[in-house]
C-alpha cells in the first residue's frame, strides 16, 4: 500500500465530541479532504479492556496504595453496574443483565465471565468474580475437593478453585507445575505460598525461585516485601547469600520512591555483597538510570562536586558516601546522616 494517497485513520470513543475533535484535528494537520465517519461495534473484549484500564490523568504521581485503589473502585463499577447494562453483540445485542435472565444466552454470560476471570485475572487479583454471577443469578464457582479429582487431566480453568492447603506434596507439585507453564498468576501465587511453607519440599523444589516468583506477581509493593521478608528469612536460616532478594528489593524501593530505603539497601549490598556475581553490575545500572554516574563509571561532576563541598574528600571515603563502579567496598552500613539519595520523580 505504499502507493496507496496519505490517509489518517483515528480511532475514538461514543463519547468523543466528533466535531470538535476534527475541527482541532484540522489545526494540526491543515485542511481535511473526504472525511469518512465509520462506526464501529465493541467487541466485549474491547469495551472491557478501554473501561477496565482508563488513561487516566492526575496532576501528579500517585502512591502505588493510591493507584490500586482507584483501580479496584473502577473495576467494581465497571463489571458490577456498567458492564452489565452494556449491549453486546455475542449476547444477541442484549445486555449480560437481560440475557442472564434469557434461558437461550444464560450459558454465553457464563462463557464470557469465566473468559473475563482467566484472562484479566492477573491485573484484577482479588476481585471475587462471584459477585458478578450473583447479581446475575447465575452459578458461582466453589472449592473442588482435591480428593474427587485428577489434578494433571484438572483443565486449567479449574485448578485456581484447588484448596492448596487440602492438597498432598506431590498433588500440590503437580498444580504448581501446571500453573507455571500458563502462568496462571491467583493459583499459582495460591499454590507457591502453601509450597513454600512445606519443610517436606525443600529437597525437591527451588523455594528461592518460588520466592522470587511471589514477589514478581505480588498485586501490590506490601505484599512483594512481605515475600521478601519470607525469602530473606529462609536464605538466611540455609546460609545462602540475600544479594538476591536485596537486588528486587531495592527495585521495589525504587519504584516506591522511598529513597531511605534504596539508600540502606544499597548500603547492605555494597558492605556485605558486592564482590558477589551479579552485584556491582546491578549497582552501577541504578546509579546510571539515575543519572549518578556517567557510562565510563565515574561520579557525575555535579554530584562529585556537591559531596566533596559537603563532606570534604577524606569524609567521603570514610562515611560510606555513594558507591561508584570504581570506588573501594564499604566496610560498614548505610549512613547516619540522612539520605542524599534522588530518585526520579522526586522533584
């Protein structure tokens, strides 16, 4: 289609003023020749996704408590009130409301909940998507007594409303496995906490990447440390290195914007774990994201500057200032005198 005249196709919402968007579209690209209005059914996957996950706009950065609430007020307005007077075209044109109540489209309601459930699952964690099927008057969905199955023939969808706690070792292996290859995030969080507190499996699983596959799919930066804590706990009762579990914390810091935080878990790597693979590498791709440190490894000159004005240059290298790639090891722990640290966003 190379050859094909210039053309611009936008897209946009019902609630869009079409005529004031083309007018200020004018003003950007000049004049406008053939301009064709087309419009265009949702699919429910698609009204879904624009509803569930709104561009939102706000003056300023919001605290990740902040962010999570708002999204779980939106998706408890969206699927218990709006989408379920919303016309669909799967539904015959009816809304899941009239068509649960339609013998003939009950089933298809049911069909899109339950696809709703396994799809948004991951980015919805902890809403109860029986509460959809009961104001619908539709079945809702229980435990299954692992005794009165096969888990390895259990299809996927099912195997979230495994009790974990009523599973055996190796029933519990089995579903754990099985949630890893679709990544089945609710069960397979469900699954690895109840894993990693069987003494019984330490020789059989890897609880280290357990953990870190807990902290990845936390819903929340609360939770993630909360993981952490628990994986800290168990590398340090084996005598195994906490580089690891230090290096996701201190992402989870960063994102949190905390920077006393990141400070003193920079400080625990650099004193006690920085000759350890992976560290100093890790360290220096902070401090370059942040601007610290320029890509030969040397202090940024503003910085270097503002320290040496602020400490003197022996204090610098007495009070565990900032570490840079071609600096000495620390030899003690995070700094008395408050963070200087900056991170992004912080302005």
């Amino acid at each position: 289609q190379t050859d094909r005249p210039a053309r611009l196709e936008v897209d946009v919402t019902a609630e869009v003023d079409l005529d004031q968007f083309i007018s200020e579209l004018t003003e950007i690209v000049g004049e406008l020749s053939d301009v064709t209005r087309e419009p265009i059914e949702d699919e429910p996957t698609t009204w879904l996704s624009r509803n569930l996950y709104p561009r939102w706009y706000v003056g300023g950065p919001l605290e990740q408590s902040e962010s999570k609430q708002l999204l779980q007020e939106q998706c408890r307005e969206v699927l218990l009130d709006k989408w379920l007077r919303q016309p669909c075209s799967t539904l015959n044109g009816k809304s899941p409301n009239e068509a649960a109540a339609d013998f003939n489209l009950r089933l298809r309601v049911e069909a899109m909940i339950l696809r709703l459930e396994t799809e948004e699952a991951s980015a919805m964690q902890g809403f109860d998507f029986n509460e959809v099927r009961r104001k619908l008057d539709l079945p809702t969905r229980g435990p299954i007594d692992p005794a009165s199955v096969d888990v390895r023939r259990l299809p996927f969808v099912r195997l979230e409303r495994l009790p974990a706690d009523k599973l055996d070792d190796e029933q519990l292996l089995v579903a754990l496995r099985r949630t890893q290859l679709v990544m089945a995030v609710p069960a397979l969080m469900n699954f690895a906490r109840e894993a990693v507190g069987r003494p019984s499996l330490d020789a059989r699983i890897n609880k280290f990447e357990l953990f870190r596959l807990l902290v990845e799919t936390a819903p929340d930066s609360d939770s993630a440390l909360h993981f952490l804590a628990q994986g800290k706990a168990f590398a340090s009762a084996r005598n195994e290195s906490l580089a690891p579990f230090l290096l996701m914390e201190m992402q989870i810091h960063i994102a949190r914007r905390d920077p006393e935080s990141v400070q003193r878990v920079m400080s625990q790597l650099q004193s006690k774990h920085l000759n350890e693979p992976g560290v100093a590498e890790a360290l220096y791709q902070f401090l370059y994201m942040i601007g610290a440190v320029g890509p030969d490894g040397q202090l940024a000159p503003e910085l270097a500057n503002d320290q040496a004005e602020a400490t003197g240059a022996a204090a610098v290298g007495s009070s565990g200032g900032l570490w840079t790639p071609d600096g000495p090891a620390s030899s003690g722990g995070s700094s008395e005198g408050g963070s200087k640290l900056w991170l992004p966003g912080m302005d």
